[in-house]
C-alpha cells in the first residue's frame, strides 16, 4: 500500500523525485528526472494532464451508462464483467483491459491517472464501493444542501462541528443496554454515535476518530449513503425523517435514540429486519445440536452485543475479520474472526455458519454475503410491501412477470438506446427483467434459473438485497410506493416514456 502511495505514475517503480515528494508531502510536477521517470508526460506528447480525473471519470460514466448501467443493479453488473478472477476487485490490468475495451481513447498516464482516481485507499486494486463511488461522484446540490440542513440543525451552538454537548439532547442513551448493564458510560455510547459518521472520512485519510464531526466528515458519510441510493425524493425523504427537518413543531418530543419510550422505538431499533434475537448470555456456548437457524440467530445476536448494529458497525467487524484485505474472508479468517468475537461456537458448527453465509458457494464470503446474514432476511412487513408490488405488476395474473406485464408499466419506447436505434424495445425490456433475477442466479444452486420471467421467489430475493441496506422500516415504503405506486395516488406513467 506504501509503495502503491508513493508510485506516483504508477510505473512500478519510484524515482527519486516520486519518493521525495512522497516523503516530504509535496505535489508532482511534470518534470523529468534521472530516473527516466517523467509524471504526467508521454513521448508521443500526450499527457496524464489533459484531463483532470474526474473529467475521465465523467467520460467513463458516460460510456457506462451508454451501456444500460445507469443504477446502483446495472453498475454492479458492470463491475462483474470487469473483475476477470471474480476476486471482487479491480486490478490495474483488470481496469486498463475495460477501458480498451469501451473504446473510450485515453492514453496510458489518463489510464493511470484514472485507477488512482479510483483506488481511494491506495490500496493497488479497486473495490466495488470505490467503483460506484467514483462513478456516481458527489451528491446534486440538492442532496447537499437538505444534508447541510441537517448539519446545521445537529451544530446546536453553530460552532462549526458536532461534539458530545451537540448531540447529547439529540440522541439518548441513558436506556441503551450497556449503560444499564454497566458495561459503557453514556459519554462513551454517544462517542460511538459520533464516530459513525467519521468512519468513511476516517477511511479514506488513515485517520483516527475524534468524536468531533465536522461538515466535511458528515458530507463524506451521506455521500456514501448517497451512492447507493437512485431516488432523488427516497434520499431526501431519509434525511427528513432521520433529522425532523420539516416537524419542527414537535422538536423535542420523541427524542432519538434508547431514551425514545414511544411505541415506534421498537420499530426503529429493530436494525436486522427480523424480530430482536433472543437475549445471549455473555460467554454462554451454543448447544451441540443447534440448527442452522439456531446458529444463526447466536452469531447476530453476539455480533450486535459487539456493537455492530448498523450498516456502519457491521461493514467496520468484516474489515476487522478481513486479515489480508482480500474485500472476502476464507474459512480461516472466517474461523479467527468467529473466535476474536467471542461468538462461542464449536469447530463443527463454524463449518456449518460458513456455508450458511457463502451464499453463492464460491468458498469465500463476500462483504454482500456477510452483511445479507447478518441482517438476516425482510420482515413480515417488508415482506407485504414486496408483494404488493409484485401483484400489481403481474397485470395477467399468471404468478410470473414477463415482458407483456413489464410493458404495461415500464415504457422502453423513449429509452435513449431505443431512439438512437442500438437496441429494440424487447431488449431494454429483458434488461429490465435480468435486474431482478440477477441477485437469484447469483446464489449457491440457481445459476440455471435465468428464464426472462421473474417469479415471486426471484422478486423478493431481490428485495431482500435492497433492504438489508435500509435500517428503517419507514425509509423502505417510502421508497416502495415511490417505485411502485402501491398507494395509487400518482397519475404518471413509470420508465422512459413517463412525464415525471
């Protein structure tokens, strides 16, 4: 990672000025020097400089989207497609061998230039979250500023950055079990509410947390929620209800946090989407007969008794688990990690929890995989919403949405591919169809079950993806009835042809 740092042309070696200006911390020049190594320049006279990265950035979107990956499903099949060893990163020739292949004309330093660009933790390779970070860039001015809102509104004496004092009438937890327990104090419980939202500003920079948030560090946490998030009006509505930015009149009621007594605390504490696991004594081992299901609900309970409630907190338990930084943990890092976590399971019973989380059978488990069985599955509640859906889109009433059902709601005929005559309306419509039965075929034994029909199964399991990134069961109908219209209450026709 230090070499990758200090590489600055990324030649594969350093010359005197690359190891310099690493050291010291100044900035490359264009100039050449003894080693032969000249940055930003090439014989032929094209140069690295031409463009700034985000401009090649921009131009690489395009492409992409050109191609059909214009959402969160679309860039992730992207990134499939480039990651030749299927290692769930990017290496340099990985990356160099896609852009060769969008035709897109840059030359090798804007190829280099790129990938650093690219690899924000300079780590050599390109993970899937620097990936659609990149592509997606910073949030529209419009998300920034209803974050800005909240910033300001959390910057209770407007002195630039959020501390304990700013957020101790904000978030209560004199009720959270470990300061009941004795286990925490109240201050060292808000210090890890602070640090949720350093954690990616903190990853990006190898710093260490505060537990002072400033604007900038609470910008980098939304842009990070923000990539993953389509809807303009979903992201926004988040915001609003996380902050109470427009109820001010109830300001002060219902404080967030373990302080909150009203009957919809247990609603917003319910973070794995499940009913609460049963309640696992310290050090307490797992019977030996336990079943899958017994096991699982030990290891959530145990990992949540670690601190690992939210998105945050259990992303930060798989990089510790993550000894090699391979983004994936092999049976014995999985193994290490189920012992450094003190989850109290027999060596047996690891091997079954192994195969429960390697959801797609690779012999590794992938930051999605870890994160989908921890969470566990959508309850009941999700679970109607989802279905919902998927009757009114099944307009034939067959039990399967095909492209006639699809066509009744999704209008292919102003897509851009469509006008521009690159593809038929039937094949941005089995585009449409391929979204939802990805994330099916990607799992341990339905690698066969592509058909172009999506059934319940395969519609659900979809949204079980979705949902294991929303905490909150309100965010998640709120993006349901904006996706699908399930209250019908709006008039406008969906997809390409709608006036939205």
């Amino acid at each position: 990672m230090l070499f990758g740092i200090y590489d600055a042309d990324g030649s594969g070696a350093l010359s005197y000025k690359e190891f310099s200006d690493g050291v010291f911390g100044r900035p490359g020049t264009a100039q050449s020097n003894a080693g032969g190594s000249v940055r930003g320049s090439t014989a032929g006279g094209s140069t690295g400089g031409n463009r700034d990265p985000e401009a090649l950035a921009e131009a690489l979107k395009t492409k992409l989207a050109s191609r059909g990956a214009r959402g969160i499903i679309g860039l992730q099949k992207q990134f499939k497609i480039m990651d030749d060893d299927n290692s769930k990163t990017l290496n340099n020739a990985e990356f160099n061998k896609a852009l060769t292949d969008y035709k897109l004309g840059f030359s090798k330093p804007e190829c280099s230039a790129l990938f650093n660009y690219f690899d924000v933790d300079s780590s050599g390779s390109i993970t899937y979250d620097e990936f659609i970070r990149a592509i997606r860039g910073p949030m529209n001015m419009a998300r920034k500023k209803i974050v800005a809102q909240a910033y300001k509104k959390l910057d209770k004496d407007g002195n630039g950055w959020i501390d304990i004092d700013d957020v101790r009438g904000v978030y209560t937890c004199n009720k959270h079990p470990d300061v009941i327990s004795g286990k925490k104090t109240e201050d060292q419980i808000l210090q890890e509410f602070l640090e949720t939202f350093e954690t990616a500003h903190n990853m990006r920079n190898n710093e260490a947390p505060d537990y002072v948030v400033t604007k900038e560090e609470f910008e980098e946490y939304y842009n990070n929620v923000s990539c993953s998030i389509d809807d303009d009006m979903y992201f926004m509505t988040m915001i609003n209800n996380a902050w109470k930015l427009t109820d001010e009149s109830k300001q002060g009621q219902g404080t967030k946090g373990w302080g909150n007594a009203k009957p919809r605390a247990k609603q917003d504490n319910n973070i794995f989407n499940r009913p609460e696991p049963k309640k696992v004594e310290a050090e307490a081992g797992l019977a030996a007969n336990a079943n899958e299901a017994k096991i699982m609900e030990h290891i959530r309970a145990r990992i949540a008794a670690r601190g690992a409630r939210g998105i945050q907190g259990i992303g930060k338990k798989f990089k510790i688990a993550d000894d090699n930084n391979s983004k994936s943990l092999d049976k014995e890092e999985f193994k290490k990690a189920m012992h450094d976590f003190r989850i109290g399971l027999s060596d047996g019973q690891v091997v079954v929890a192994f195969k429960i989380f390697d959801r797609d059978g690779n012999g590794e488990i992938s930051y999605d995989e870890f994160l989908r069985s921890i969470r566990g599955e959508m309850n009941a509640g999700r679970v109607a919403l989802c279905k919902k859906a998927y009757n009114i889109m099944d307009s034939d009433r067959s039990g399967q949405l095909d492209i006639n059902d699809i066509r009744q709601t999704y209008n292919a005929k102003q897509h851009p591919d469509v006008k521009a005559g690159k593809k038929t309306e039937e094949e941005i419509l089995g585009e449409f169809l391929d979204t939802f039965e990805d994330h099916f075929c990607d799992m341990a034994g339905n690698a066969d079950s592509r058909d172009g029909k999506i059934t319940m199964d395969e519609w659900c399991e979809y949204y079980n993806n979705v949902s294991m990134s929303i905490d909150r069961d309100d965010y998640f109908e709120a993006m349901m009835n904006s996706t699908w219209n399930l209250k019908g209450d709006k008039v406008t026709k969906k997809g390409w042809g709608g006036e939205v």
